[in-house]
C-alpha cells in the first residue's frame, strides 16, 4: 500500500489557483478598495469641516462686531436723552426702543403661519 502512486494532476490544474487563494486575493482586493474610499472619503470630509469652521468663526466674528456696535449706538442713545433727562429715563427710554425694535426684527424674520381656507 505504500506503492500507492498519488493522483497525478493535469497541467491545467497547476496553473489554476486553488479556491482558497482566489477568495484570500479577492478579500484582500475588496479591503484595499474599501481602504482608499475611506481615505478619499476622511480627506474630503476633512477639507468639508475646516472650511465649515472656518465660516463659522466668521461668521461669530461678525455677530460680536455687530454686537458691540449696537452696544455703542445704544450707550450714545443713553448719552444724547441724558442731556434733557434724567439717568433713569434716558436708560428707559433707550431699553423700550430697543425692545420694541425686537419685537418687530423678530415679526419681520418670523415666517407667517397663516393658513389658507
């Protein structure tokens, strides 16, 4: 039994890969594919939020000049009543003017919610 001759192989069968080997390339193929998406995708997504924060950094400079801008134009309101008023009523005066702008910035900007019958 030990003259026992191995099956032999045809020629075809030896240049042909094994399935095992097939499958290992092909996991290996399909990870280096999903490797460089990922790395095209972290790329982009990088470029995405630096120009997204950079807006927005902008975009909150902008807001706190403005900000102390209206703080000046409200302290030069108070400085002009007080030449004919009192402290307390030039800041009344210049609070309720500035509520009231407010109100109507906010019903301005505010969407109508009227429904159509």
């Amino acid at each position: 039994m030990a003259d026992r001759a191995q099956p032999t192989t045809n020629s075809a069968s030896e240049a042909d890969p094994d399935w095992a080997t097939l499958i290992g390339r092909a996991v290996d193929d399909v990870s280096r594919i999903v490797q460089s998406e990922l790395h095209t995708l972290r790329a982009d997504m990088g470029d995405y939020l630096e120009a997204r924060v950079n807006r927005a950094i902008g975009s909150l400079a902008l807001a706190a000049l403005m900000a102390s801008g209206a703080i000046c134009i409200l302290c030069a309101a108070v400085l002009l009543l007080h030449q004919w008023l009192p402290w307390w009523q030039a800041f009344g005066c210049t609070g309720l003017a500035a509520v009231a702008a407010g109100i109507v910035g906010n019903a301005a900007i505010r969407p109508s919610t009227r429904v159509n019958t």
